[in-house]
C-alpha cells in the first residue's frame, strides 16, 4: 500500500513539474530581461561608451560585412552568368569554381569602389564650393531674395522688406552664423591650422587602414561564406533540438530576406530618383544639379521622412540662388516622391517588410531617437524581423490551443466558449449601448 502511495505521489510531483515548468522558465526569463533592462537604462552612459569601445576596436571587421552584404548581390548575378561558360571547358569543377568565385569577387569590388570612388570625386568638391561660395555671399543672397518678394509683391511691402533689411538683431544672427561657418572654411591661426592639418592626417590615415582591412575582411566573408553558412548551421543544430533548430534556421533566412530585400532594394530606387532628379535639374537649367541629386537620392533611403529631409536643405540652397526655381524645384520634388512612392518604390521593393505603415513609422521614429540615420535605415528591417516572429510565435501558441490562427476572426471577437473553443462576436445591440453610455452627457443632449 506504502509502495503505490509513493509512486501515485512521484507522478504528480512529476506531473506539477511537468505543468509548471514552462511558467517557472518564462517568469525566470523575464525577470532576468527586466533586471537587464534596468540595468541598461540606469548605466546607459557607461553601456554606450562600453558600446562605443567595443564598436571603434571592430569597425573594419563591421565594414568589411558591409561591404560583402552590398557586393554579394553583383557577385553572384557575374557568377551565374560566368561559371556556367567555364564548367563546359573544365577538367576539374572544384578548381574551377574557386577560380570563378574569385573572378567574380574582384568584378564585384572593383564596380561597389569605382562607384564609392567616383561619388566622393564627383560630388564633395562641389560640396565644398558650394557650402564655401553660400557661406562667403550669404547677405547678398539674402537681398536678392528679399528684392525678388518686394518685386513680386508689387512694392506693397517695401518698408516691412527694408525693415527686415536693416534689422540689427536678424543680421547680426546671419552674421554670427557665417563666421561660425568661415571658421570651418578659413583658418589663420598658424598652431590652429597645424593642429587641425595633424588631426585630419591622422583621422585619413587611421581612416585609410580600416579600410583596408575591410576590404580584405570583405572579400574572405565572400570567399568563404559556404564555409561560413554551414559553421552557423552546425552551431544551430548542436544548440537546439532538430525541430527547434529548423525554427531558428527558418527565421534566419526570412531575416536575410528582409534585410536583403529592403536595404539592396532602396538603394536601388534611390539611385534611379537621384539619376531623375539630376536629369530634369539638366534639363530645366536649375542650379547644383550635381550636388542637390545626390542629397535627394541618399536621404531617400530613409523611408517616409527621407524625401522631406531631403527637400529642405536643397529647396533653401535653390531658392537662395534662385527664388523662382526654388519654388518651381519644390513642386518638382513633391511630383517626384509621389511617382516613387506609388510607382517606382513598390515596383522595386514590393512588400519586402510586411508590416503596416504605422510600424513602419514607430521603427524610423524609434531608431533615429536611438542609433541616428542608421537606425532610420536599419529600423524598418528590424522591426519587421520582430513582428514576423511575435507573429510565428502568436500562431504556435494558438494552434496548440486549437484556436483560429488569421487576425481577421479575432476583430469582432467578444469572448472565447471555454468549452467549445469557439469564437464568440459581440453582440449588435450590447455593444451599442455599450458605446451609448460611454458618451459624455453634452454629445447625448446633441444628438436627442
């Protein structure tokens, strides 16, 4: 009797176990998540600068990934188009796509520099000039633009326009800002311009070696990344259980998706909006064609507020050089976003996220507040990889419950029949009432 009694209680402690282990590990979870949390808030200077040690000792190992992620695409396009022709003639395949890989490797690196190269050749000196030339006849453009609104207004305001001409406070303003800027543009100081001429060498060169340690670091990811994949594989399935690890294996590559198709894909549309931004700035006759096109296509990587923080520096420089075609580039630039936003984008992009616009929105928001332009630009992906497991794990979670999986059968949902499992909509005539008595008393009044 003693021997059955102490079995019947080894089963249903094993039983309790069995039931309250998961609660026990997901409370174990997160509790250690919110101990991490409070730590990171309440220690963030320190963790940023840990952060910031940490990311300067691997920037050309984080480059060199950058540059493989950015050359991959073109590599692999030249190796589909290029091995075949050399396996016909080959003895010994393995060589021969070790060859190939490599070829098509240099192909690759030699298009991303040549563009790299030529963007910064083409586009920083008249960068410079124009910053330099804006800054040095800043009030001069300043009247022009006010003698333009006097001329077109038909001389009604002349004395507000002469007013704001000889405001001390307005001009002493544009006057502290332009010798901030010429500070930047001028330096006399014989130990101030030995200073800065040793700072900027050694930032070049420091600049100048982490480069090329990335290019090294770029082309060996490429090399090897079969050998990569399949380390990461190995590791994946020695960490978790077969099922478990085909889950972690399917979220991998639907992250390689996103990330992939997002970034390669707005980089594609935001060159061919700065190619057409540059072509009809051509063929209107508008000024900085060449400098305001670039500006236009790289901050139209970042989704939503991209084309708008575009817009403002570039519409200011045109409109100080050349009212009219200020406001004529203006409407111009609205037209444009809104043939790449209906158009251009989802023809290239299509549904690459396959989030709503508002997490769009929250992830730009979010990622800008913490990690700048490139939380702008790697928030979206991010955000959309989060939601696309919350969602898998949503779907797990009520099939093992034997529940409907598609939102569409949970928007009138009013409760859940505990026995059933059935979903129950709400009532018409409850929830009207319902909504009628939350109705402040002066809406009430109104509508009898």
């Amino acid at each position: 009797m003693e021997g059955k009694q102490e079995k019947y209680d080894k089963e249903y402690a094993q039983s309790m176990v069995r039931r309250f282990l998961p609660l026990a590990i997901v409370a174990i979870v997160a509790a250690v998540g919110i101990i991490i949390f409070y730590f990171c808030v309440k220690r963030y200077a320190g963790l940023k600068e840990g952060l910031d040690v940490i990311t300067t000792a691997l920037f050309p190992i984080i480059i060199g990934f950058v540059l493989a992620f950015l050359m991959n695409p073109m590599m692999m396009v030249f190796e589909r188009k290029i091995l075949p022709f050399f396996l016909k003639k080959s003895k010994n395949e393995l060589r021969t796509r070790k060859n190939v890989r490599i070829l098509t490797t240099l192909i690759s690196m030699i298009i991303l520099w040549g563009i790299i190269i030529l963007f910064f050749v083409s586009v920083l000196p008249e960068l410079y000039n124009t910053i330099a030339y804006l800054v040095n006849h800043i009030m001069e453009q300043i009247y022009g633009v006010l003698d333009w609104a006097n001329e077109i207004t038909g001389g009604r305001y002349e004395e507000q326009i002469l007013g704001a001409k000889n405001d001390e406070k307005i001009m002493t303003g544009i006057n502290n800002v332009v010798e901030l800027a010429k500070s930047y543009f001028n330096v006399e100081d014989q130990d101030q311009l030995i200073e800065l001429v040793t700072s900027v060498g050694l930032g070049v060169g420091r600049f100048i070696v982490n480069i090329l340690i990335a290019i090294f670091v770029s082309v060996y990811v490429l090399l090897e990344k079969e050998k990569f994949k399949g380390q990461a594989k190995k590791l994946v399935y020695g960490f978790f259980p077969t099922k478990a690890g085909n889950v972690v294996m399917e979220v991998l590559r639907k992250t390689n998706d996103i990330f992939y198709g997002f970034i390669i894909g707005k980089i594609i549309d935001s060159f061919i909006i700065g190619v057409i931004c540059y072509v009809v700035m051509q063929i209107i006759d508008m000024p900085y064609p060449l400098l305001t096109s670039v500006i236009i296509g790289v901050t139209n990587i970042i989704p939503v507020f991209g084309p708008y923080i575009g817009a403002i520096p570039t519409v200011i420089i045109i409109f100080l050089t050349e009212p009219r075609m200020g406001i004529y580039f203006l409407i111009f630039v609205l037209i444009l976003q809104q043939i790449d936003g209906n158009l251009i984008g989802p023809k290239i992009l299509g549904d690459s996220t396959g989030i709503s616009s508002f997490w769009v929105v929250f992830a730009i928001v979010v990622g800008g507040s913490l990690f700048g332009f490139l939380g702008m630009l790697l928030g979206v992906p991010t955000v959309a990889v989060i939601y696309y497991i919350c969602g898998r794990i949503s779907r797990f979670l009520l099939r093992k419950r034997k529940l409907p999986e598609d939102t569409g059968d949970y928007i009138d949902l009013d409760h859940v029949d505990e026995k059933t499992l059935r979903l129950i909509p709400k009532d018409p005539e409850k929830e009207a009432a319902r909504q009628k008595a939350k109705t402040p008393k002066f809406l009430k009044k109104k509508e009898e």
